[in-house]
C-alpha cells in the first residue's frame, strides 16, 4: 500500500472519520494502530516486529540517558540505535546476504539519535507516555521517507489535540493531491525515459546522456517533494505540523542556499547533529572546510553504499569550499565588469550554474557505481559530434538512430525512440513541466497558489479539486509496468 494507491486513499478515509470521532485521550492509540496496520501492509508482519523491538529499546535508551548522562553512555547508545541501519543496510549486501530491510530505517534513525542526543542535552525530556512515543517514531505521514522529525516538534502536538477542522481538512487534501499529481504524472512519466537511458548508456550519445541527466534531476525532485506534499498533506489534515521538506530546490543561486530549500529536514538534522558538534565555523576557515566535508560525506554514507555517493556529497563539499574561497576575487569581478546583482539577468545566471552543478553531481547519484558515473560522464564530454549525436555511425536498430531530414522529424515524434513515449505523452509530460514550474516561481515568489485556492469560495475550490484530480486520473502512469510504491527515496 503507498501513497499513491487506491488502497491508501480508502484507508485514509477511514482513519479520518474514526480519528475525529474518538476522544482526545485514544487518539494517539488510534493513530499508534494505523501506523502499524500501514507498515504491516507496506513491508510485512516481520518487520512490524522490528520496529516495535526498535521503538521500545530505543525508549529505554532514552530513560537511561535521562537518568545518568554520561557521554560515554551517550554514544554506547547512538551506536546501538544504529546497528541496526548498518547490518541491514551496509553489512548484508557485503556479505552476500538477503535481509529484510525495514522500509524508512535511514529515516527512523536518524530520528532516534536526535531523541537521544536532545534527552541528553536537556532539550527535551523523555516521553513517559510509550504510546505517544512510539506514534512519533512510526508515523505513516513520514516513515518511508520523511521529513525526519525532532521529538521537540511532534511529540507536544500528541498532547494536544484539535477538533475537526475543515479548512485545514481542506488544504491538507489539496497538498496531497498536488504531491500526487508530482509522483504520478511527472515522475513517473520522466522515470520511462530516464530508466531507459540509464539501463544500457553506452549506447546513447553526450547530448542524449546530457538531456537524460536533467531529466532524473526533475524527477528525483518531483518523486521525492511529491511524497513530502503527500506527507505534508496528510499531516495537515489531522491537523499536524511537519516540516515542509522542499522550498523550490532548483531556484537556488547558490550550492548553500541549495541544501536550505532541498530536503530541508536532513540539512537541519546535519548541521545541528553533525556540523556543528564538529565545531562548525568557529575555528577557522581551514577546520570549517573540513568540517563541511566530514558533514557531506556522512550524508554520501547514508544515502547509500558505494563511493559515488560519497563522491555525490563530497562534490557538494567541495562546491561550497570553492564558492567560500573565491568569494572576494568573485566580488571584484562582478564590480570590475559593473554587474547589477540585482538584476534579473544576473540572477537567472546564478540560478543556471547552480543548477548545473546540481545537475552534474547527480549522476554519481543515479548510477549504480562510480564506475559508471565516470563513463557517462566521459560520454558527456567526448560525446558531442555528429557522427554519435546524429546516428550516422549507427546501426538502425539502436533506439536513438537520428539522422538528418526525415529520420530526425520520425524520431522526434517518436520521442527520441522510447519506447510507451508516444509524441501525445511528450506534450503532456512538457505542459504538466509548465504548470509545475509555474507554480514553483510563484511560490519563490511568496504567492502560495493553495492558500489563494484556499480563500476563493466553496465552488470554485471544489472545481479546481476536480481539475486536479482529473488531471491525476487522466495523465497518470498506471499498468502493469507502474509501481507506486517505488518513491526513490525510500530506498535510503
């Protein structure tokens, strides 16, 4: 059952009728039992074992750290809260051996250790109530894949609880089905081409791995923003507040402004627990570099194995240290040359590089290997003359056989020869790029499009509801080829 399944929307249903009709008090228990019938349906009864087993030991960690408070005892805890992601996670494949993974571990324990090191730091005190404390740990709003919570934030609203409201009722099921309309319509659509691509490269040319690249960089972002609006959504609508985990990622002007607005809950969860108990800018230029590469190499490890991921978060390291040391030489060019920074033209500039670097870092990110990474982007490189771009080399059974005159205007139509890609399903996939990429720009622009939707009157918000809603039913990625429960980020 996801996000994105008819199943879940039934399910949904039910827990909102039944969730606004108990009292106060058995709510949290109510939403305790649906996190677990939801992990149930999701990953199996086994690993419904396993976070229960998780939930309660790391909620005796937590009394015994609340009672001693001893560092050495601190970090005997962290370890043991994160055994478990390594020997399922990085040990298993090591070893050659198949272990039920449990869906959201990276997530889950992450949140753990923030519990523990807050109870440590007495910012938070331990949650008695191991009711409350187990539906924050296993929320279904957010433990495939996010945001990862603080105990500080949704533990005080399971104290406290709202009667219906509709309005947020309202805006919550309008998110959700605007992350729906993400997932389903864009990234699954952009997924046909991009896993296309990827699954044999050596057949494409530069210009052909060079538009696929951007193309996975919008589809990582509308698979995964789709599911934290689904998240947010569904929060919303038992009026919860999470963290809204994007803010318009690919209008950033720059790599550390990149990381404010893409996954919002990890950059916050790396800074406060990793960077700066390193010592973050507070000694130096020299040990703040390293310590930004310490933090983005962490974040490498914990997308995955392999060292194009921890090529991945080091080149976003290294993109910050570079951006740091030649900020002064930048600033007497930009003044030499008389730039307007504040300019349109400059900032689309900013905004292109930024991107770009983005963009290019993302290919240690999608491939399996480093060794791959490297060879798609030699291709990139050296791939650019006519005789790979244009297929004349070519045989007339590769998929991207493009020579000049009518062979070019098949293909086009063809959509570059991908197959279920009909020329129909390209101007679909480039109008749903507009309407989302508009609505992006105006929520940079502080015009939130929901928030308008939500003051107009009654019959016009239901139109729009149905428009989307249309819109999911008519152009959504569905059939036998089509997983919805394959969001990319519950994979990490």
């Amino acid at each position: 059952m996801s996000f994105s399944s008819l199943e879940f929307i039934y399910f949904i249903v039910s827990v909102l009728l039944i969730y606004y009709t108990v009292p106060h008090k058995v709510k949290p228990l109510i939403l305790l039992i649906c996190n677990i019938l939801f992990y149930y349906a999701v990953s199996g009864k086994y690993i419904v074992y396993f976070l229960c087993v998780y939930i309660i030991l790391i909620y005796g960690l937590g009394l015994i750290i609340e009672k001693y408070r001893y560092r050495i005892l601190l970090f005997v805890c962290i370890a043991i809260t994160i055994l478990p992601l390594i020997a399922t996670k990085y040990l298993a494949p090591a070893i050659n051996r198949t272990l039920l993974i449990p869906l959201g571990i990276s997530f889950f324990s992450l949140q753990a250790v923030s519990y523990l090191i807050d109870i440590y730091k007495g910012k938070v005190c331990t949650e008695r109530n191991i009711v409350r404390y187990a539906v924050y740990m296993s929320f279904f709003f957010y433990v495939m894949s996010g945001p990862i919570e603080k105990a500080s934030s949704i533990l005080p609203q399971l104290r406290t609880f709202e009667r219906i409201n509709f309005e947020k009722v309202i805006y919550g099921f309008l998110y959700f089905c605007w992350g729906m309309f993400q997932k389903i319509v864009l990234a699954e659509r952009l997924a046909q081409i991009v896993d296309y691509v990827y699954a044999d490269y050596s057949y494409f040319a530069g210009i052909e791995l060079a538009a696929t690249t951007i193309l996975y960089s919008f589809q990582l972002f509308f698979d995964f923003a789709g599911y934290s609006n689904m998240a947010f959504g569904l929060a919303t609508m038992f009026s919860i507040k999470i963290t809204q985990n994007f803010k318009e990622p690919y209008l950033a002007m720059s790599i550390a402004e990149f990381w404010r607005r893409w996954h919002r809950s990890l950059s916050k969860w790396l800074k406060e627990y990793i960077y700066i108990p390193c010592g973050g800018n507070r000694k130096g230029k020299f040990r703040k570099y390293v310590h930004l590469f310490i933090t983005f190499c962490i974040s490498g490890v914990w997308h995955g194995i392999g060292l194009n991921y921890i090529v991945w978060g080091t080149l976003h390291a290294f993109y910050q240290i570079i951006g740091d040391l030649t900020c002064s030489v930048r600033k007497k060019i930009r003044h030499g040359v008389r730039i307007k920074e504040n300019s349109f033209s400059y900032k689309l500039f900013k905004v292109l590089i930024t991107f770009n670097l983005v963009n290019f870092a993302w290919i240690f990110f999608r491939t399996p290997s480093l060794y791959d990474a490297i060879n798609i982007i030699k291709r990139i490189a050296i791939g650019f003359n006519v005789s790979d771009t244009f297929g004349i080399s070519r045989g007339a059974d590769y998929p991207w056989n493009i020579s000049i005159g009518i062979n070019l205007t098949n293909e086009i139509q063809k959509v570059f020869g991908i197959p279920n890609i009909t020329y129909e399903k390209y101007y679909i996939l480039v109008l749903c790029l507009a309407i989302a990429f508009l609505i992006e720009v105006l929520h940079y622009k502080k015009i939130s499009v929901f928030l308008w939707v939500q003051k107009q009157d009654i019959f016009f918000r239901y139109l729009m509801f149905l428009v989307l809603v249309f819109l999911i039913i008519l152009f959504g990625i569905y059939g036998d080829s089509y997983n919805s429960s394959n969001f990319i980020y519950a994979n990490f």
